[in-house]
C-alpha cells in the first residue's frame, strides 16, 4: 500500500490533539522531567493519578544524562537502590553504601516506566505562569519552548491542575514566578527563596528529603528545587536525594489527594 504524507501529518497532529486535549485537567502537573519530576510522575500515574509532566528541552532527563561532569556514570546510596531496582535499573556495589549506575539506562528506564505507568510526558514546552485563585495555585501557564526561544510574542495556553510539583531543579523557575507575581509568603522561613548553597553532599541528601515539601498553597517542591527554595547544599552527581525526593513528593501529593 503505497504511503500517503497528509495522513502521515493528520495522525501526528490528531494524537497529540488528543494528548494535549487529556491533560488540560490534571490531577498533578509536574513541572519538569528531571530525574525527581520523572520519578514523581512514575509513582503518582502508578498510584492511577491523571498525572502530566511538561519538560523545556526536548530531551527529558534534566542533568543527569552527563553523569559527573560528563562521565555518565551517577552514583546513589544504599537508601535509593530498591528505587532503582523496582525500575529494574542495573545497580553496581562500589564501596559499603555506595552504588554506580549507568546514566542513560537510568533516564531512558524511569522515562518509559513513568510512560507506561500512565504518566503524560510532553517535551518542548515550558511552564511560563501559574494560574491563581484565592491564593492557591490552581493550574500551569504553557507556551512552546521555541516562542520563548525565538523572543516571540504568542500567548500561552492554561492547564488546570489540583497540585503543581515543581521539578525544575537548579533555577527554581515555577517558585520564582509565584515570588515575583503572588502577593503573598512562600511557605519557607523567610517567606522567600532562600537559595542553594554551595557543595555537602551528605547533608545535602537528607536536607532535599528534609525540603520536599509544599512550598506554597499547590505547589509542592523536590528534587534540586526542593533545596534552592528552603536553602540548602548541592550533592554533585550522587542522585539518590533526587529518586528518593521524587518517591516522597508523590505519595505526599497521593494523600493530599484522597
Ligand atoms: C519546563 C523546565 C522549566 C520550565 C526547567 O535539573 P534537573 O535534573 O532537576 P532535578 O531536581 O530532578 O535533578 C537535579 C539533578 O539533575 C542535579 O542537577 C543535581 C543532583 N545537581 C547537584 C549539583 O550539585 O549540581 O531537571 C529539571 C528539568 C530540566 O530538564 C529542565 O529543562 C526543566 O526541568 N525545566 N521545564 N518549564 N520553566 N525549567
């Protein structure tokens, strides 16, 4: 049978409609698909949450691809393995309390696990807003990352959500927007974000378990944002904090979601 283009271009943009179309009503958006928004996603769809991760690049994964600095290697601790080893990602034992793993089977394994397990992962979109009623984040402003990368004005579109996690590591975007925009405290200390600090990867590890948490009214933070938004060290390339952050994050949005 011979090919024909124009379906080939109508059943692309029909899937994605529909895609798209499904997750305009969320139970948890997740913004972000690094390792801990990845793992996140994984557990809430598993959990039968209508969960959908929207991810800048368009590779997912965030910085955990390269490893330590490019050696695309990570490493987690003894805490985080039965993680890794639910996702039947190879672990090595290295030293007492210390495992490697390979990067790319880490990142390729959990992003088709949290597929399969019913999460909605849409790459090249970037979260730009949040929407807000009566001082609760209630949904995430999109746009197409290329708008943004273009300098293009084109507004965005709106997804309505029960509870936002913000997964957007390092930069700390969605917490930053509901800072500069929300008149109102952050659920943190000093009722800003307080920042990352510099490296202690031992008490970096327990503070990210420590920081995943709500950190205003919707917004529930992990991962590398949990610790930029209630102030604490980075790790380096040891990821257990993140997988074990992701874990946490879900089963406390799972609660709150009755
Ligand atoms: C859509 C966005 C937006 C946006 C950003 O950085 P990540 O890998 O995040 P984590 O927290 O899951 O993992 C952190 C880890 O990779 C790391 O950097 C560690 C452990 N560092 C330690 C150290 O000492 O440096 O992923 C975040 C993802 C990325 O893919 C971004 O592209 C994406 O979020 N993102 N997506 N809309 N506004 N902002």
């Amino acid at each position: 049978m011979k090919l024909d283009e124009v379906v080939i271009s109508r059943a692309i943009i029909e899937r994605y409609t529909e895609k798209l179309v499904e997750c305009l009503d969320l139970d948890v958006a997740v913004a972000g698909a690094g390792p801990s928004g990845l793992v996140a996603a994984y557990y809430l769809a598993k959990a039968g949450r209508k969960v959908a991760v929207f991810e800048r690049k368009l590779s997912v994964g965030g910085g955990m691809w390269g490893g330590g600095m490019m050696f695309n290697e990570i490493v987690v601790q003894e805490e985080a393995r039965p993680i890794l080893e639910e996702l039947e990602i190879e672990t090595r034992s290295y030293l007492e309390n210390y495992y490697t793993a390979d990067s790319i089977e880490c990142i390729s394994t959990l992003t088709s696990k949290a597929i399969k397990a019913g999460a909605r992962i849409f790459n090249l979109i970037s979260v730009e807003d949040v929407m807000i009623r009566d001082n609760q984040v209630t949904g995430l402003v999109i746009n197409w990352s290329a708008v943004d990368v273009a300098g293009l004005h084109v507004d965005p579109l709106t997804i309505r959500t029960r509870f936002v996690i913000e997964a957007t590591g390092h930069p700390v975007e969605i917490m930053k927007v509901i800072e500069r925009k929300v008149d109102a405290k952050l659920l943190t200390v000093s009722g800003r974000i307080e920042g990352e600090k510099s490296m202690w990867a031992d008490a970096a590890e327990t503070a990210t378990l420590m920081h995943t948490r709500e950190a205003f009214p919707g917004v529930y933070v992990c991962g590398m944002s949990a610790n930029a938004t209630f102030g604490s060290y980075r790790m380096g390339p040891i990821f257990g904090g993140m997988l074990l952050s992701g874990k946490k994050v879900a089963e406390a949005v799972n609660r709150r979601l009755g």
